[in-house]
C-alpha cells in the first residue's frame, strides 16, 4: 500500500468520524442551546428604542387624620395580642 492510499483511507475515516461526532452532539445540542434573540437579530437604533415617557401618578399623601388611625388600630391590635399571650 503507497502512502498516498494510507492518507486517503485516514481522510475517509476522519470524515466519517466527524460526521458521527455531529450526529451525537447534535442530539444534545438541542437541550443546550441559548435561550433568547441571537446576538445581532434585530438592529437597535438608539433614538428609537426609547419609548415615550409615561405620566407618573402623583404620590398620595395619607392625611394626619388617617395616619392617626392607623396607629390606633396597630396599637389595639398589639394590645389585644400581647394580653393573649399572657392567657
């Protein structure tokens, strides 16, 4: 056997080996493939990717009033727990 068929077989057999190695890995590729866009899919232009502004909704405020009772309720509430734990 000349040393160009040796070469020639070793070739063959790499092909063939290559394409089972990509058959085997192709199987398990699917389950690690990225998740998302692919990098340059979609051309961003910065002057529009910025949506307009929505209006912020203004602060509410709670009244002196409101806060008071508040207070009162959370006062009586712990009151009542404190003395249950005593039962």
């Amino acid at each position: 056997m000349s040393i160009g068929n040796l070469i020639s077989e070793i070739d063959a057999e790499i092909v063939r080996l290559e394409e089972a190695r990509a058959l085997l890995a192709g199987a398990s590729s699917a389950a690690a493939k990225k998740r998302g866009r692919p990098a340059g899919a979609v051309k961003v232009v910065k002057a529009a990717a910025k949506p307009a502004k929505a209006a912020k909704k203004a602060k509410r405020t709670l009244s002196p009033e409101g806060r008071a009772r508040i207070s009162a309720a959370a006062k009586a509430r712990w009151a009542a727990k404190k003395k249950a734990a005593k039962k």
